[in-house]
C-alpha cells in the first residue's frame, strides 16, 4: 500500500481552513431572490382560511406561495409519501410549514410573512407514544396502521419462551432513550436556479442528492432530465440532511416560477423544526442466560415516538431491533416494534439509525448479566461474541469480526482488570460493544441497479479526474475516493480531481447514510480504476517489452524492475492505443439470505465493531457527572486514512457522550390561556446543551484492521459504529462508580441524584422507565433461524401481520 | 426606502467601504457586502461561534457585533489568514491534522486560535481548551483540533527561532 493507510492531509483540507469551501448559502447568484417559510405555530390544525393578499402586494416581494401550489406529496421511503412542501390543510407540528414569501432580500420576505393570516381550527395534541396509543382519534394521518399507530413490526426467529424456560436465569428490563437532534453548526440551505436551456438547477446542503433529484421530478412533476441537484459539501450532517426537505421543494418551484435564482437559508430555530432526529424509544428487554453466561434468547419490545410524519420512521423501526443479533451469538430472537405518530416534530435517522437506543438497552443489560452471575463484563462479551462468517438469528450474513480485539486492546489501555470493581467511591469503569452496518444493503426504493456509480477520465497529461455521486459531508468521502483510485493507479491523491454528489454530473450514488460510502463507493471505485490500469499496463507493457500482468503502479510510475515509465507516459500510451480513456465502475451489495417481509433492513455487505470503556467520576452531592478518559477500539477492516479515521471514531464519541451526559429535545405544554398547545422548550443553541470542548474528555484510539473481503480493500466503515458503545459505557461507569443503574437517557444531575437518594432509602437504586404500555403488537412473523431449519422464508401461515393489525 | 449607512474600515489590512442597512451584523456584511463568505453563521445567538473573526485584534462574535460599530476599525477573517498563497501555520496544521472536517467550524476556530497564540505563543492544552470553549464543533470532538493548534504554536515557535 502507497497511499491506504498512511496519514495524509484529505485532499479537500486546503478549501475548507481557507474559507473556500462554498457551503449552499455561501453561493450567491445575480438577480437573486430570497425565500422564507412561514410555519404553522399549532401543533394540530386543520387550516381553515389563508390570506396572504397583504404580503403579496408587500413591496419587495415577488411571490407567495401555499399549499394549493403543490398538489403532490413527497417523502424519503415509497411508503411515507406523506408531507406536502407545504400543508394545504392539516398541519401536524409546530414548525409545520404552511407558506413562503420570496421577496427582495431576507428582512423583506420575513416581514412579509407577517402579513399572512391563517385561520385555523384546533386539533386535540397527541404529545407522547401512549396518548397516541390511547387516541385512535383524531388521526395525525389516514394511513397509519392502527389510529395513531404508524407501523407495527413483529417477528420471531426461533421460539424464545421456550429459550427462556431452559435458561437458568431470565433478566428483564426497560430503557428509555430520549430523542435528540444533529445540531450540524451549518443550518440547511438551498439555491434554486434556471439555467439557460431553461433547466431547474438545485444547489442544497443534501446528503442525498440522488434521492431529492428523484422527489424533485414528482413534486414539481418536470422530467428528470430537466433537473439537476448539486450537493455542496454540508457543514455536518449526522443524518440530519438525510431526508427530502420542504423548503428544497418550495425554493425549486419558485425558481421555475419566477425565472430567477432563489435562495432558502433555515434558521437555527427552524432547523431544530426541520429536526429528523434520533427517535425517543421505550424499550422492554427480556434475555434468557445459562449460568455459564451463554445468551439463550433474547425478546426485544420497542415503542418509537415518530413524530409528525412518516420519514423515515419505518426503517427507522426496524433498525431498532435489526441489528440486536449482529454482535452476540443469539440463537433466538423475538422483536416487536411500534412506532406512533405524534404531534412534534418528525423523527428520523441520526448517526446509527436506530440502532443506538437498544444498543444502550442491551450493553447496559450485559453489564447487569455479567454482575449476577459473577463474571468479569469483559469475558461475558468475549465469551458470546459471533463467529466471524456466520449468519444470524434474523438471516443477517456476517463478515470478519475483530470484536474480540477491541475488547482486549481497551480492557489493555484502561487496566481494566486492575481498576473495574476496585475504584475508590465516585469513580468507576464501565465497558460497552457496539456493530454497525458499512452501507444499508438496499436502497430506499425498489430497483436492481447498482447502489454507488464512479466514473474515471484520464488523459494523456496523467491527469485523472473521478465522477461520483457520493456526497462530502465532512466526514471525507472525497479523500476516500481520490486514495483508492491513486493506490490502483500508482498516483497520489491530490493528483485526483473529484466531480462529487451533482446528479447532472456524475453517475449515481445513492449518498452518505448508513456508512455506506467508503464500501460502496469505494468498490465502484476500484472497478472503474482496475478497467483503466489494465489499459494502460496492456499499452505500457508494449512499450516496456514485459507482460502486463508484471507492471506495478506506483510512485507516480508503471514499472517492473528497472523498466519504467512515467504514469503520465504510460496514460499517453494507452491513449494511443485505445483512443480516449475513461471507465465505469460501479458496486451493488450482494443478495442477503434472508427472504421473509422485512428482511431488507439490517443487511449490509459488512459489519464495522466497537469497544468503549468509559471512567466516570460522580459527585455524590451534585449528581454531576464527569468523563476524565475514554478508550475506544474499533474495528475498521483497513484504514484508508488513519487522519480521518481517528476523527470519525473521536467525533463520534464526541457526540456520543454528548448524548449520555446532555443532549434531549424536550417539549413543554403552554398553560391553557397560552393555547395548551405542546412546542419545543429549546429550539435554539442557546439552550440545546452539547458538550464544548472543555467538557470533551481525552480519548485514547485505536484502530483495529479485521479487514473484510466484501470491503474495498477490506476498509469498514468509521462513522457511526463507534458511537453505539458510548452511551451505555457511560451508565455502567456510573454504575461501577456510585452504584446506582440510570437506565435513560440523557444521564442529567438530577437523575443521578434521585437515584442516590433511593440507594440511600434502601430502595432499588434505579432511575428510568417503570412501566411498557400496552401496545398491540400483531402475531409475529415466524422465521426459524438457520440452525433451526428453514431457509430465510417466514413459515406459511404465519404471516398474520396486516390481517390481526387491521 | 430605507436608507442605507456607509461605513470605512480595515478588512483584511486592506482599506474597505462598505454600504449598508442599518441594522445588518458585522456577520451580515462580511457576507452579503463584502462577499467574504468564509465567516460562517450558526445560531443567531452567539453561541456557537462560527462567526468568530478578529476586531481590532480581539476575537469576536460578528452574529452580535452591528456593522455599524466597526466603522474605522480593523477586522480579521478567514480569507486573511494566509501569506499570499502560503498557509498560516493554523491553517496548515488544521488541514494535516484532521482539525477539519466539514470545515464549518473552522474559520471560527482559527481566527480565535490566532488570537491566543498572538498572546500566548505556547499556550497549555488547558489554556487552548478554554480559548476555543466558546465555539462548537460537532464533527471532531475537539482532540484533533487541540493537536492542530499545539502543532502550530511549535511550527511557529521553530520559525521564529530561524
């Protein structure tokens, strides 16, 4: 390896410390209009009257548009097509936008959005999962499943009540995960523009370009090949620019409207509206042990509170569960989920999708496992940790797993065997796994077509320029691409230019969500590269009197021996004998086993894993906590740039911990002479605490190479993985330091306090959930898991799902 | 109509004017005005401190700093940071060290951290954690980004020892 491995500036480093990165509300156009959305300030109405005469004949504004300007809804997933760009007459949050005014400047439009009057009738407020449960009426949306129940999950690998009866110990527990937000320190913006030929351009803070192209065609109904969205790099994203956005739709259509350029920038206010954030979710775990500390079976019961829309929530579901077998061997698994409509803002994907709020469930369950039957946490991980190659309960295939490796180096670094149990008071150790997936193993709509495109040109000067769809949010998908062609082409890095994340430019890639990009990219990367190397060797070799397949690339040189060429010459060759060089490359993960509905969430063509331990210091009388180190090992398969990858791992303990100790989006009733009406207590920075950088602890990192054969040179994924260990390390660290279990998040002073008070009274020194409501569940699909029989299909006749919830 | 004030000032070491509503930041003119977009917004609030840039040597919130106060005074951004087409020491070690990513955050960062190196060449981890306590991160969790200044002040340090 020339490149892969070795610290390196990223090839975009120089833009972004000298302000030249062009973030979307850094572009700025001729004639150029501004918008701003007008939001509904009821979290549920139905919109009676609009009349926005006033704010149109506003001087200084050009247009006004409502709901009855966009007849067609949109939505991330085909089967949550349920928000308008803006509401024509149910509004479902606050924040919900209803209109938009496109005025001269920024002060012009918001004044104007002043002049609108919009009367609306009341609706009863749904404010939390069990008054959704407990209101079937009024319906947030028509097509929810069950009242106010969006979507209903049910499956069963294997009979675990059975597994439970030859288990010598059972443990159930419930958790609670509140909800919180990305916070990216860029608030989203867009630029809608017509070009020349008459064509729609946008240019959008996205993390899915491909995906907003496609809802673009269907809201403005335009031909796709009249739109072009460009993805400028997002200044953070963390899953919050996953999602088709209102204000994109809006600013698009009155671009075309108006013939003018049109600039849309949210405020912090409204982003924290816009939301998509981590879902809140009440958890039930029950898991069934042998006193040998063997994993019988575990049952998994989620209650996800979805917000106002769809989003999306239904993947969202299944990954609360999808990923529970990934890690453990499980040989029998139970999950049933709900997720309910309520009247906040939309939940959606945040780093680890899903997957962070059982995992904080189950690692802190481990630990309590582990305490019962007298074992070192540790060694109970060691000792259940899945074979590498092996499938799961739920028909997931696994790849290589360098688990135990992670937990032998942070258990190493921290002297854990010397510190964990023996601490004075107030201070404590506390150990937590994580998996992840490198890339959701199908897209989010249905089609056979590859999942990530690259497109190489090269010429005879030896410049290579690489086009893809992937999306540069920061997290380096660009350095990632320009590495992996130099190391096949022998060249370095910065000798790539990169055509990224513009769908009028570069071929698909379906964008940067479930970590996908550095395997799938990645691949298609190395196919497009591999196609033109054996170009260039075949003219090269003529030339050097040797046989292709001796050639190396590297240094900037083909060469076999002493026989050498310049890549430049070698390109020139090749040019000369095949006529104009590029190629296609292109990646589509492989087929998953499993077969049964709902299958599709939780594959991936590999699995990224994580260990954390976490030292906490409580202090008694305050309840405060504070995180003086964390060691953190992950599992990337093969690093392509130990610089960005550190940063990934350390970012996401960063926020991680930012989410145990602090991080909640909470929400407040107004007194009833106030409207009652429920809304954010905190949409601003001002008081959505997160952590600053002197309450960052150190963090020790390390970098563990398992690599995967699925994998562009085996590399994993770093991203999201190494957040999942965190939150639950930092509970059991409290647990190991004070002694007592905080079993939601986030972990406040005030928690700790209630739960040392308790300890202190003799009671059961726990805080968290202390019941699971009642939730229809429907019959589970019955899936035996390999080793049981079966072949990934649900048994017939158990697939009751739809019947039982209707 | 409303009208527009005229002020002059230093951007950059360089003479600038600028005209403008009255009741636009400094933030807002360094943008839209002066198309010096490498300040960056956030929140509004001054909390987050993407707009840090350097008034008359001190860093400061441009989001809560009016346009009109600056008038006759100096201001420092990103875009003046390098020597030519020569990196600031900062900007450097930033990009080597992974102290950006997205690269939101960091014209901020770097005009604060410029200030405490003016006034502490060799600043303590400690110290450089309470300089840059005021502006937020999301995607480094800092360490890279304590490292990237440590690695500046020697880089600046040996450079001054020539």
């Amino acid at each position: 390896m020339k490149v892969l491995g070795k610290p390196r500036r990223r090839v975009d480093g120089r833009a972004k410390v000298t302000g030249q990165t062009r973030f979307a509300d850094d572009i700025v156009l001729p004639r150029m209009l501004h918008m701003r959305l007008l939001r509904s300030p009821h979290p549920h109405a139905l919109i009676e009257n609009i009349n926005d005469e006033k704010a149109k004949a506003y001087p200084g504004v050009h247009l006004v548009l409502t709901g009855k300007d966009f007849p067609v809804t949109f939505g991330i997933l085909p089967v949550s097509q349920d928000e308008y760009p803006l509401a024509p007459e149910h509004v479902r949050y606050v924040g919900d936008p209803v209109a938009a005014v496109v005025a001269k400047d920024e002060q012009t439009a918001t004044e104007a959005l002043d002049l609108i009057s919009i009367k609306y009738r009341s609706l009863k407020t749904i404010s939390s999962p069990e008054e959704a449960l407990a209101n079937p009426e009024p319906r947030i949306h028509a097509y929810s499943e069950l009242g106010n129940i969006h979507r209903l999950q049910a499956f069963e690998f294997g009979d675990v009540e059975d597994a439970f009866k030859r288990s010598d110990l059972v443990f159930e527990d419930l958790f609670f995960y509140e909800g919180n937000t990305h916070l990216p320190i860029e608030q989203h913006a867009a630029v809608a523009a017509v070009d020349g030929e008459g064509k729609l351009t946008l240019w959008s803070s996205t993390q899915v370009p491909h995906y907003v192209h496609r809802a673009l065609a269907r809201v403005l109904q335009l031909s796709p090949a009249g739109i072009r969205v460009i993805a400028t790099p997002n200044g953070g994203g963390f899953g919050g620019k996953t999602d088709i956005c209102n204000h994109e739709m809006v600013v698009a259509k009155a671009a075309m409207l108006l013939g003018r350029p049109v600039k849309v920038c949210l405020n912090r206010e409204e982003v924290f509206y816009l939301h998509r954030g981590r879902h809140p979710v009440l958890m039930k775990f029950r898991t069934g042990v042998t006193k040998d500390g063997r994993l019988a079976g575990m049952h998994l019961q989620t209650l996800v509170d979805g917000g106002g829309y769809g989003g999306y929530g239904a993947a969202s579901t299944f990954y609360t569960g999808a990923l529970q077998t990934t890690t453990y061997e499980l040989p029998r698994y139970k999950f049933e989920a709900a997720r309910v409509f309520t009247n906040k803002p939309p939940c959606g994907p945040k780093r680890g999708h899903g997957t962070p709020q059982p995992r904080f469930g189950q690692e802190i369950q481990l630990d309590r496992i582990a305490e019962q039957l007298g074992m070192d946490p540790a060694e109970l991980r060691l000792k259940n940790i899945l074979k590498p190659n092996s499938l799961t309960a739920n028909w997931l295939k696994v790849g290589s797993i360098g688990l135990a490796e992670c937990i032998r180096q942070v258990v190493e670094r921290s002297d854990w065997n010397n510190r964990f149990r023996k601490m004075p008071a107030g201070r404590g150790l506390g150990l937590a796994c994580g998996a992840y997936l490198c890339g959701a193993g199908l897209p989010i709509y249905w089609n056979k077509m590859p999942q990530s495109g690259v497109q190489l040109l090269v010429d005879r000067s030896g410049q290579v320029t690489a086009f893809c769809g992937a999306t540069e949010i920061g997290q380096g998908s660009d350095d990632v691409l320009a590495a992996i062609v130099a190391e096949v082409l022998g060249i370095d890095p910065f000798d790539v230019r990169c055509v990224t994340g513009d769908t009028g430019m570069t071929p698909v890639d379906l964008g940067s969500y479930s970590s996908r990009v550095t395997v799938m990219m990645g691949n298609a990367a190395i196919d497009a590269a591999n196609k033109i190397r054996l170009q260039i060797a075949e003219a090269a070799a003529e030339q050097l009197e040797v046989s292709p397949e001796r050639l190396s690339f590297a240094n900037g040189k083909v060469f076999f021996e002493s026989k050498e060429m310049t890549f430049a010459q070698a390109a020139g060759l090749a040019e000369e004998k095949f006529g104009t060089l590029g190629a296609v490359g292109s990646y589509k993960p492989p087929r998953a086993p499993g077969r049964y509905k709902g299958a599709g969430v939780g594959p991936s063509p590999a699995y990224s894993y994580t260990a954390c331990v976490v030292e906490a210091e409580v202090d008694p009388a305050t309840g405060w906590v504070t995180v003086p180190k964390i060691w953190i090992a992950h599992d990337i398969g093969r690093t392509i740039n130990p610089v960005l990858a550190r940063g990934q791992v350390e970012g996401s303990v960063y926020m991680g911990l930012s989410e145990a100790l602090m991080e909640e989006q909470v929400f407040r009733r107004l007194p009833p002479k106030l409207s009652g009406a429920l809304v954010h207590k905190i949409p601003s920075l001002l008081e959505y605490k997160s952590l600053t950088s002197l309450d960052m602890p150190e963090v020790d990192t390390v970098l563990v190479e398992d690599p995967d054969p699925n994998c562009p040179f085996g590399a994993k994924e770093a991203g999201q993985g190494p957040l999942l260990p965190v939150m639950p390390a930092v509970a059991n660290a409290i647990y190991d330091a004070v002694g007592v279990r905080i079993d939601e998040l986030p972990i406040t002073p005030d928690k700790v306090l209630r739960a040392l008070e308790k300890k202190s009274k003799g009671e059961p020194a726990r805080v968290g959930p202390e019941h699971f409501p009642a939730v229809p569940y429907p019959e589970p699909l019955v899936v035996p898991p390999p080793w049981e029989g079966g072949d990934g299909n649900a048994v017939p006749g158990a697939q009751r799902l739809k019947a039982k919830a209707a | 109509m409303r009208r527009n004030v005229q002020i002059e000032l230093t951007v950059n070491g360089e003479a600038a004017e600028a005209s403008f509503a009255p009741y636009k930041t400094m933030l807002e003119v360094l943008r839209e005005d002066l198309a010096l977009t490498g300040t960056k917004h956030g929140c509004e609030l001054g909390e987050c401190g993407a707009c840090a840039v350097l008034i008359d040597g001190e860093p400061k919130l441009s989001c809560l700093v009016l346009a009109v106060e600056c008038a006759g005074k100096s201001v420092d951004t990103v875009e003046g940071l390098a020597s030519g087409a020569e990196l600031h020491p900062l900007q450097a070690a930033f990009a080597d060290l992974g102290a950006a990513q997205c690269g939101y955050c960091t014209p901020g960062i770097l005009m604060t951290a410029k200030a405490l190196l003016e006034k502490e060449p060799q600043p303590s981890r400690e110290r450089i954690k309470e300089a840059i306590s005021g502006n937020l991160c999301r995607c480094t969790g800092y360490q890279q980004i304590f490292e990237a200044i440590e690695e500046a002040a020697r880089r600046m340090s040996d450079e001054s020892a020539r």
